[in-house]
C-alpha cells in the first residue's frame, strides 16, 4: 500500500485562461488520518468546465488548477480513522466538499471541484472519506460520474426546491444533462412534463424517454405564449438559459409556480419587470448543485426506479481536449463522459 501511497499521478492542469490543457505529473502524500487515496475511473463534463477554462466562471481561481467536477472510481487506500471504505470499495466524490446536509453555506460554495478547488482530471486524488458517496452497484463508473453536479442538481431543484408532486406540470428547457436528469427524475416522481429545444430529433428522444409534451423553440420562438395556449400554465420550470430565457418562464410559470434558476447558457443579465414575480408570488430559487445528502437521497431513487444517464460519447484520458472540443460544440444529448484514466 506504501508504493501505492508514494506513487506519481497524471493529471491535465489549466495553467493559463483560454489555453490547452497542460498535461503534468504530480507525486501524492500518503492519505492523511480522515483521507482517501481514490483512483479516478470516469468523470463528466459540464458546461461550467468550458467556463472555468476560458475564465469566464471566476477569473480570480488560483492556477494551475485541475479541472473537472465529476468524477467517480475506487478506494486504494485509507487513513486509519477511516472505517466505511476498504481498498476497493467504489465510490462518487460530492461536488461541494464540506456540505453535508442543510441550506448552503459561503464555506461550501468555496470549495467546489474544478475551481477553486483541484478538481478530477487527473489518475488519482486524495479526498476526504466525508466527500464521498457509495456508488451505487446498478451503475458504472462511468454512468454514477455523470450525476455529482446535473444529477444532483436536478433533483435537488425538483425536490428540496419545487417540491415536485405527482400531477403537476415541469417545464424542462433542452437536453443537456441537467435538463434529462430533471426529465427522468420528474417523470419518476410522476409528474407531467413538457420539453423544449431546438432539434427535432432530440425531442424525438425526449419523447421515447417519456415527455409529455414537446416543442421545438426555434420553429416556435415565442414558446412560453405556445405553451400557454396548448397546455397551460406551467407549476415547474428548470430554467438553464439563463438570460435570454428567463422572460419566458416567468410568462409560461403558474401563479405561486417555481422557477428553478440552475444555467447561463444563453447569457448572465436579463431584462425584465419583476412586478409578475412579486404580483404572482412566482418563487425564484437559485440552485447550486446540492448536499451529500440530496446526493444520496438521489442515487437511492436512481437505484430504486433503474435510472441511467444518457451518454453521448465517451473519450479516452489522453483524449480530454477533443472531449472539451465536442462539448463546447453543443450538439450532444446527455452527457459527455472521460474514462479510460489508466491509459
């Protein structure tokens, strides 16, 4: 266990704002009493690691730092406090260390994966045993390294947020990763749910994994007036936009409906009245991702109900930037996935 201890590890760091990853060797101290040494197997991208690296997310991260939020793998070594893992044991690490349970605190959100903090790009890490979560056996690394930030942010927005009940209406915006997770978990909790994107094909998509109703936006571009017409007045909305979409979902929300405020995708600032929040008593809430435990309180219902993200594609370690490259392209379903860390 010593010579695994003591041994280098290969890691990607951004050392520069908007240039390539630089590829480095760095060696690990031994697991410190509470500490884990972890092999990365798999992680996931998200949009905010395309806004880590281009500076856009927080300018003031202090570099080199080593992207990436999402990760899962193995346990090869332990501290001698730590009792629930054995060398071997397969675990997910929570995106936000420090947060066990409760409202989210400054300390938390200063400590999230991928910046500020060293994130999981990289063959192995050193985590603290109360920054992970059992993986559950129905997944696969590569499949439980998709949930850390969309899964939980998904279900942290329909459960702790909206309190998402059978029969009400969820209006989900695209089909990223949040937006599918938010689209199983709704469905599961037997809800009604409506989708929106600019592609045919993947409502196509959306409506085999069971929407309800579905439009494409860019044919239709005053969606939320649409929506209104055909259906009606949304309980739910998971906004992801952002600023160019913000207006529609506080026209399409019902009166006291929630809107959960979880992306930027299409930009930071919106204009708008705010007299329909304040006369509609519309909740805004604003998601970080969640806790340990929203992230266990959620592989619990993936386990029970057979969810399985959907993976676009997966690329190999040595491949990482052509895995940014196909992200930064939006054209993918579900999520984009690195795996393969030995290689």
């Amino acid at each position: 266990m010593s010579d695994i201890m003591s041994a280098a590890t290969h890691c990607f760091e951004i050392r520069e704002f908007k240039a390539p990853l630089a590829f480095e060797c760095r060696r690990l101290p031994p697991p410190t009493a509470d500490e884990v040494l972890v092999k990365i197997n798999s992680t996931s991208l998200n949009y905010r690691d395309i806004l880590v690296r281009q500076g856009d997310y927080n300018p003031r991260f202090s570099l080199p730092l080593v992207p990436a939020s999402d990760g899962a793998g193995e346990v090869m070594a332990v501290g001698i406090n730590v009792g629930q893992y054995v060398r071997g044991s397969r675990v997910t690490l929570t995106y936000m260390e420090g947060w066990p349970d409760g409202p989210l605190t400054d300390r938390s959100r200063r400590a999230t994966l991928g910046g500020p903090v060293d994130g999981v790009l990289t063959q192995m890490r050193l985590v603290s045993a109360s920054n992970l979560v059992a993986t559950p056996t129905e997944l696969t690394d590569a499949e439980a390294a998709c949930f850390p930030c969309a899964g939980v942010t998904a279900w942290t927005a329909l459960v702790d947020h909206c309190r998402v009940t059978a029969g009400d209406w969820v209006l989900v915006q695209g089909t990223g990763g949040v937006s599918l997770f938010a689209l199983q978990f709704a469905k599961a909790m037997g809800a009604l749910v409506a989708v929106i994107s600019s592609s045919d094909e993947k409502l196509e998509v959306a409506r085999r994994m069971g929407a309800d109703h579905t439009l494409n936006y860019r044919e239709t571009p005053d969606w939320s007036k649409a929506i209104l017409d055909e259906i009606g007045p949304m309980q739910h909305v998971i906004e992801v936009g952002g600023g160019q979409t913000l207006e529609h979902s506080l026209r399409v929300v019902a009166t006291a409906g929630n809107v959960a405020l979880i992306g930027v995708l299409s930009g930071v600032k919106a204009s708008l009245a705010v007299t329909s929040i304040l006369m509609r008593g519309i909740k805004v809430h604003g998601v970080a991702v969640g806790s340990k435990r929203n992230m266990e309180d959620m592989f619990r219902a993936v386990a029970a109900h057979g969810i399985k993200p959907v993976i676009d594609r997966s690329f190999g370690f040595r491949d990482a930037e052509s895995a940014y490259d196909h992200l930064r392209a939006a054209t993918h379903l579900g999520k984009v996935v690195i795996e393969g860390f030995d290689g």
